[in-house]
C-alpha cells in the first residue's frame, strides 16, 4: 500500500530541492512492480466512482471540479497517466487538453488565454497535457522571453491559479521526473522501434541538450507556484509504474476531499413512478 | 464469436423495417452474456492498437478519421457504449461531444453549425453523443420546425456527410434501438435508486409518451439518410452486452477496413541514434 502520507512527501514545500530527488525512488511505498500494478487497479473502481459523483452532484448545483496539471521533459510519461491513470474513469467526466506551441491567434493573447477557455467545467476531471507552465520553462531556456516578462509570470499565474481554485476546481500539479538516464533509454527505444518513431522528433534532442537549464527553470517555477490552494507534487518517474500509481493516490486523495455526494432528486419521485406505470 | 458479415446484417438498406427489428434479439451472436463479455474484453487490445496507429498515421499526413454517431431513445445505453467501448481506447485519441439542447449562439446559425465544429481531426475517434440528427427526430416529433424546413435537413445531411466522408472521416452511425418494456424497466430502476436519480428528468416520461412518434421519425431519418458512405445501423440494444459487442465490432471493422499504417521516420534514424549517443 502507498503510505497515507505519500501526497505530503511529494508536494513541494518551502526550500525544496528537485536535485534531492531521485528519479528512480519511490516515496511512500516499499512494493515492487507486481504491487504497484496491482494497487493501480485496485484503486481504479474507487476513482471511477468518485468520479461518477463528482459529475453527478454537478448536476445538482455542485461547483467542483478538478484539475490535473502535468509537465515533465519528454519521454517523462505524461501520455501514459493519460492512458492508464485518467483513461480509467469514464470519458465523459474528462475534459483532455494537450496544449502545442502556440498559434499565431494565442499568441495575440496573453500566454494565459488559451488556457483559461481550457478549465474544467464543473464535475469535470480536466487534464492538461503541458500548460501555462511552458511560458515560464520552455520560455526561459530558449530566452523565448525576456526575463523580465517571465518574471513576472510566476505571479500571474498564482493569481490566476488562486481565482481558479476560489471558483471550486481543485488544482493538482505534477512534474513527472525522470533521469538523463531514464530519458536516453526511452528515446533510444523510440529510435530503435519503427512503431515508435512517430514519437521521436529531433528537437527532443535539442532539448536533452539543454537538461541542466531545464532543470533549473523547474526548480525556479516549483519554488515561486507551489501555493497552498495549487501545490505541486514532484513525482519520481523512472519507475513508470510509481509514476501512474502516485498520480491516480493524488487524484483519489483529491476527490476524496471534495467527498461528492449524489444529488437529491429535483423532482417528486413518487409521482414520476406513478406517471411511469401509467405509461 | 460474432459472424464476420454482423455489420452487413445490422446495415439499414432500402426497404429497412424498424418495427421488424426485435430489441432482444443479438444479430450474427449466437452466445450469452458471458460469452459476449468476454468477446469485448478480447477485442479491447485490438481497437487500442487500430486506434494507435491510426492517431500515428497522422503525424505521418493521413487524412483518416472516424465518426461515430449515436443515437438512441433516453435510456437505449449511448452512456454505456462510450464508456465501456470508447473508453478502452487512449483517451487523447478521442474526440467527443455531448449535444444537448442548442444554446441561443448555436440557434444563430445553420443546424449543422455546430456539428461541423466538432468534426474529429485526422487520426482521431469522434464520437457523437447526440447529434444533427437531433433535428430531424425531436424535431419532427416535438413540431420545433416546419415539416417542410424538416423535409430538406435529409439532403442537407447527406450532402454534409459525404463531404465529410470525401474529406477522409468514416462515418458509423447507429441506433441504439430499445424496446418500450426495457425503457420502462430502466427508468423504474432510476427512480428507485438515489445514485440514480441524477440520470432521471421528468422530461424523459413526456418522450415516452410520444414513444411511436419517434419511431416514427427515426424510420423516416434510416430511411432518407443511410448511404453508402455514411450508412446507418440499428442495434438491438435491450441486452447492453450486445449492443457494446456489436458497436465495437463495428468499429474494428471500419478501422481494420483504413488499415492505418506506422509512419516512417521524417528523420535519419541513424543520424540521430549518433546525436543520441553523443549527448
């Protein structure tokens, strides 16, 4: 079992370290892959129905909802929380953004328009697929900005994200981590593999080349948007069976604390049985 | 195993009877309903490949795309169906929308306005909970148009499908095709239920009511718009086992029928394996 803890351990507090954490651990739990496979599955029935509720007491007025932010270098597993973790839950409780490099009309907003037409509606589980939070990483390696202009994201985006959590969506953030190491493997697969090709693009490379920059600008985004209504929790992913497991623990843990409960009935029950029998 | 001509058996062709479809009955199915679960759990690993490859096929610049559209009296199971079959696909593979009652905005412009909108991009799985066809059914049925304003949405639609269609999107359209002692049975068992209760409207009894209306309009709408490219199927839906069977049949067979492929690399394989290497 994941330690109830587990979300504690991965949520970035004051003076975190991200080179601290290593990508191949697992916090909060002592099993091996035959475990944690086993627990994803189990605790796939409790998520769907969590989910369930939470769509349901949105039709009777709830405001909850939830959104799921995931960043991470590439190769890092955000398409195989999308598929294993989220793809548990029934589709029509989803709403699923993969966000690209802008297009020229995004770019004539502010970087976050397009992500506040994106937001969970409620009873909604949203997904972001990358974010908001390239215009303060991918922007600050490549100087895509200048730092001025980024510096002053950080604080654009707490206020935005604390707007977002006040009008009832709970905001979950996870950078997947994952080694040089890890990464060379995974693309060397992808380069190995005529099935994965359409997978690899050369500019993955580019990045690679850039690792240490990266890193940096994560650990400067970790420190300046963790908040208490919109935490980010560093999950170690190397391990991409760890990975899916402490997603789906955050998400369960977070649609335990919205507790959705079915809504009453908005009608006479007794009288709609009595009008069908009738029929 | 379902009979390998079930699409050719359940294909509304001229001279279709929809009364002479027997909800219960399971077309080129000779198991039960373990038999026919199991089948779905079989099938499952190839639709998420198919599906893969077709996403894959167009990050190579394959226009292919598929459309499912679904419709079905309240309760037929277009909820069950995107679950239990959609939903064992990769979630980022899929394109789906819930059409609902048109808001003020969509009643501005034509009645396929919106739908347009939401035609699946190449390489992904659109499904249509609910769709145009909403205007031609309810429409007719609830006198919200003019007959002779009904009259020609027909040709409107087949014209716009076959565009569609000559844009590269296969289209599956199916009914889901329910007796009134199992809608019955249905709606009772969500009357009965406080879990339940969120999928029940009092509007659903006022539909009943005009139960042989809309059958009405339903055969009108097979009739005027089952074609070759765009063709309709009615499955017997009062066993949701079948119905989830026979959908998934129908959607191995139309993405078996594109047969997408792997693309090849747009780079130098071996030049990156290098570049790799060297980082």
């Amino acid at each position: 079992m994941l330690d109830g803890d587990t979300a504690d351990l991965l949520r970035v507090k004051r003076g975190f370290d991200l080179d601290a954490v290593d990508p191949g651990s697992t916090p909060g739990f002592s099993g091996d892959k035959t475990d944690g496979q086993a627990q994803l599955d189990a605790g796939t029935a409790e998520l769907a129905e969590l989910q369930e509720r939470l769509f349901a007491a949105s039709t009777g007025g709830a405001a909850d909802s939830v959104l799921l932010v995931l960043q991470g270098m590439d190769t890092a597993g955000k398409g195989g929380i999308v598929r294993h973790v989220v793809g548990a839950v029934d589709p029509q409780g989803v709403a699923l953004t993969a966000f690209k490099a802008p297009t020229a009309a995004e770019l004539r907003h502010s970087f976050l328009w397009r992500v506040r037409r994106e937001l969970p509606a409620a009873g909604l589980i949203g997904v972001f697929d990358r974010s908001h939070y390239e215009d303060v990483l991918v922007h600050r390696v490549r100087k895509l900005s200048p730092l001025e202009v980024i510096g002053q994201r950080y604080d654009q985006i707490n206020t935005f994200e604390q707007k977002v959590a006040a009008a009832g969506t709970r905001i979950v953030k996870v950078m997947l981590h994952i080694s040089a190491d890890e990464q060379e493997t995974r693309l060397a697969e992808r380069l190995e593999r005529p099935d994965k090709y359409w997978k690899y693009r050369p500019r993955d490379l580019d990045d690679r080349a850039l690792w240490p920059a990266f890193q940096r600008a994560y650990q400067i985004a970790l420190d300046r948007t963790s908040t208490e209504l919109a935490p980010w929790y560093v999950v170690p992913a190397d391990r991409k069976w760890y990975a899916r497991l402490a997603v789906q623990h955050l998400l369960l843990e977070t649609l335990r604390g919205i507790d959705p409960q079915w809504p009453a009935a908005d009608f006479d029950v007794e009288q709609e049985q009595k009008r069908l029998a009738g029929l």
